[in-house]
C-alpha cells in the first residue's frame, strides 16, 4: 500500500506488535474527551516516534477507522498516503535550518485554528520537537494546552531532556516500547519479505531498531548508504571493483566501510565466532589507518586506492589475510604518495 509512498508510512494493517499496549493508551485517553488531546510520543529511535505519529494520525483521521487502525483506504486514508491531506500538518526543521524556528510555530497556530477541511479532526505532528528553539517553544505553549476544536497535537522525541518542562507538563506522555530482538526481527523480515540472517544484518546495523532497519531497507534504490551496503556484502561473489565506489569521495567511501565492517564484527560478537570477528577486526584496523591517511591529506591516485581497498577486503575470508593486512598497513605510506 505504500509503495509510491516516501514519508514511510507502516502498512495500516499491520502495525507492529510491541505498539499494542500504547495503541491502546493512546485510544482511551484521547476518547475520554471530546475536545482536543496533545500527546508526547517518545522512543529511543526518532523515527519511529515520527511513524507512530502518523500512525496515530491516519487513525484519529481516518472515516472508516475501528477506533484501533485506521482503514487504509477511505478519502482520508488514501491522501495522507500522498502526503496530501489538508487536516494533517507535519512540523520538522525546514532544509538548511538547525532548528524549529518560530516561524513554523506559527504556521501550526494558524493550522490549529482554522476549520477542519475532510471531517470533524485535524491533527499536529512536530517531528523531533526537541529542535524548537526556546522562542518557538514559548508559543506552542497554548497550542498544545489547549488545542482548538478537535485537534490531536503530537510531539515526536527521542531526547525528550531536551525540551523545555513548561512543554513537557501539558502533554500527556507515551512511551513507545523496545521490542524484544524476535519482536523486531520477526516484524523486520515480514515487512521486508527476507530471510531472519538477513533481517538479523539490518537490525545489527541500525543498532536493533527495527523502524530505522526499515527505513534504510525501503530507499534501497535511491540511497547511497544502501547502494554502499550492498557493495560490501557482495564483495566476494563480485569479479570486479563495484561501480558505487567509483562515484563517490574516497573519504565517503572509506567512513561507510568502516561503519559497516563494525556491524560486522559485532555481529560475529553475537555468533560467538571468534576467528571471523578477529579478521574484522583486522580490516577494521587497516581501514581505519588508511582513512586517517587520507584525513591527514594524503592524496593517493584513485584508481590505485579502489583496487587496493578491494584486494584487502577480498581477501578478508582468505587464510593468508593476516599477511595480505601486515603488508597493507606497511605500504600505506607508498599508497600515500601514489597520487
Ligand atoms: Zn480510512
């Protein structure tokens, strides 16, 4: 259902297991009143604060909803899958910006005042609201006490400290809960239609947030990260220099390796393999002595560089790759000034 869809919106039929509880606070609460309801929506990873959000959103919106999920398919459903829908305001820091300026805050006041457009509801998303300046946070305040007409107000953090208390006392607070490792991975793989080794990849990698793991799964297509990732998991089945590495700063190039070669030891970490983590470990080193090369200005010829990366990372699984790193690391210097 979200498939031309970018703003990563969960299938509304299948919300994840560990948000029931919380679904269920969220309904009782909002429907003990009739008049508008500001919640905080805190998790540890800010984009699934964000989802849960629009999750919440889609439902109090949607004309078909069973008060639990949202329908997915009315008027209302089908425009907030477009990111369409004029009783939803989406508040985050604008492009180029630090920060939730003042200025937005006032586009929510007016939003909060006007007439409902679809039905009786609107509602208010501020994602990662922590970023409002102190001026912007000063004006919400009477938005979120009292929200006008039947407008839902949410707040979306993870680094709820960070907001200031006069915003964080008139909001009523939930927590979205960390799912169990088999609660992620079993909803990870289902979204994903992959493998539990492979869901269990993307989880280490997004340090076991399933939502994140998800999210960098979806723009496999179009992100670079993604693109990168892939690179390095196929490196042994490839015959020659993937063409990614080519097109982007050797600096790019060598910080995403390194991420992606620590997921790999700390995966092995789990596996309890020892001698699969040790050869991580060892690229890892020579990865990393040769990115600090490269910050330290050397200039090394790219196409020396790349074949050089890639014979190392080849030879990972090779049993002599303990040799094959010692002479890496030892002709760094000459790599240095190949340029
Ligand atoms: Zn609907």
């Amino acid at each position: 259902m979200a498939d031309q869809d970018q703003t990563h919106n969960v299938n509304f039929q299948a919300p994840p297991s560990w948000w029931m509880p919380i679904l269920n606070g969220a309904q009782s609460s909002a429907s003990a009143t009739a008049r508008g309801h500001t919640f905080l929506l805190v998790s540890e990873d800010i984009e699934e604060a964000i989802l849960f959000g629009a999750f919440l959103a889609a439902r109090q919106l949607c004309h078909r909803s069973d008060g639990y999920q949202p329908c997915g398919d009315c008027n209302s459903c089908r425009s907030l899958l477009h990111d369409a829908h004029g009783d939803f305001l989406r508040i985050r820091q604008q492009e180029g910006k630090t920060m939730i300026g003042i200025e937005q805050i006032r586009d929510a006041t007016r939003f909060a005042q006007q007439t409902a457009l679809y039905g009786e509801n609107k509602v208010l998303l501020f994602e990662a609201a922590e970023r409002m300046t102190l001026a912007a946070a000063n004006s919400v305040l009477k938005t979120i006490e009292e929200p006008a007409g039947k407008t839902l107000v949410l707040l979306a953090s993870s680094e709820v400290w960070r907001l200031p208390a006069t915003v964080r006392s008139r909001c009523q607070r939930l927590m979205v809960p960390r799912p169990t490792q088999a609660e992620g991975l079993s909803w990870l793989s289902a979204q994903l239609g992959c493998d539990a080794t492979s869901a269990l990849e993307r989880l280490i990698f997004a340090r076991g947030q399933p939502i994140a793991a998800w999210i960098a799964s979806d723009s496999f297509d179009f992100s670079l990260e993604t693109t990168l990732n892939r690179s390095f998991e196929n490196i042994s089945s490839q015959q020659r220099l993937p063409s990614v590495w080519a097109n982007i700063p050797i600096e790019t190039l060598l910080e995403r390796l390194l991420v992606w070669v620590e997921s790999q030891a700390r995966g092995e970490l789990l596996h309890d393999r020892a001698a699969e983590r040790a050869s991580w470990l060892t690229l890892h080193r020579c990865i990393a002595e040769l990115s600090g090369r490269v910050k330290l200005g050397a200039t090394p010829s790219q196409d020396i560089f790349l074949a050089e990366v890639y014979r190392l990372c080849r030879s990972r699984r090779h049993s002599a790759f303990d040799d094959v790193a010692g002479r890496f690391l030892s002709n760094l210097g000459r790599l240095g000034r190949a340029g």
